[in-house]
C-alpha cells in the first residue's frame, strides 16, 4: 500500500495511509462481506505499519443503522488492542439523531466534525508520563 493512494477493488472500501493514520472514506451502504473485509484490511494494515490512528469520514453515509453502528464499535476495539485510535469524521445531523433514537452508542470512538478536524484529532501528540510517588503521573504537554 503506497503512503498517498490505495487504488479501489471492488468489494473493497480504499485504505489510504496519510502518515501515521489510514484514512477510510464510506460511501454508501456497506455489505456484511465488505465490512468483514475491511475490518481485516484494517487490522493487518495496522499491524503491519503501526500506524497510530484511523479515521473513517462518514460524511457519504446516508442512514447509520445498528448493522454499521457495530461494524464501527468493532473497528474501534480492534484497532484500540492494536494501539491505535479510531475517530469517526462527518457524521450528518441526521445520522446523529438517529443514532440517539436507537440507543446506539459507540464504544472506544472518538467523533470530529470533519476529516480535517479527525486528523487534527488524530495527530496531536500524546501526553507525556512520567512515574511518580504512587504510581505514574500525566504531565501536561
């Protein structure tokens, strides 16, 4: 996978890797074995290249249903193990509310309103720790 572009495959969502994150842009309904797929890509890419983060722009989502809900839930908790973070970008009003309506929550994701808000997100450097009397402690940065 090059660092600026993923040419698509069909059945594939693109993964592209800007830096230290991958960015996934969802356009549309997203299949059961397109999901699958992408959760897999997700993974191992994040595995492999040790990227720090992963956005996924939903701003071309139409409808969130429970399906996609979960299908985000679970990237979020396989990239958490992997060490990396997962920021959900673009979400429409709409999608919002509905979201709500449902009672769906997702766990271990972190929202922005746009892509370039996620990578601001994405990309801010982490807290600094350092140990101390009891245990360690977080410093400001």
């Amino acid at each position: 996978m090059s660092d600026a572009y993923s040419r698509p495959v069909p059945g594939h969502v693109p993964v592209l890797r800007l830096g230290d994150v991958l960015l996934v842009t969802l356009q549309g309904d997203l299949h059961d074995s397109t999901a699958q797929q992408l959760q897999q890509d997700l993974a191992e890419t994040i595995s492999r290249t040790g990227v720090r983060g992963v956005l996924i722009d939903i701003s071309g989502v139409e409808v969130v249903d429970s399906f996609l809900g979960r299908v985000l839930a679970e990237i979020a908790a396989q990239a958490k193990l992997l060490a990396a973070r997962t920021v959900v970008a673009g979400m429409r009003p709409a999608v919002a509310i509905t979201l709500a309506e449902l009672g769906l929550t997702l766990p271990g994701l972190s929202t922005a309103l746009s892509t370039e808000a996620g990578m601001e997100l994405l990309t801010q450097q982490a807290p600094a720790y350092r140990p101390g009397p009891g245990g360690p402690r977080q410093e400001s940065p």
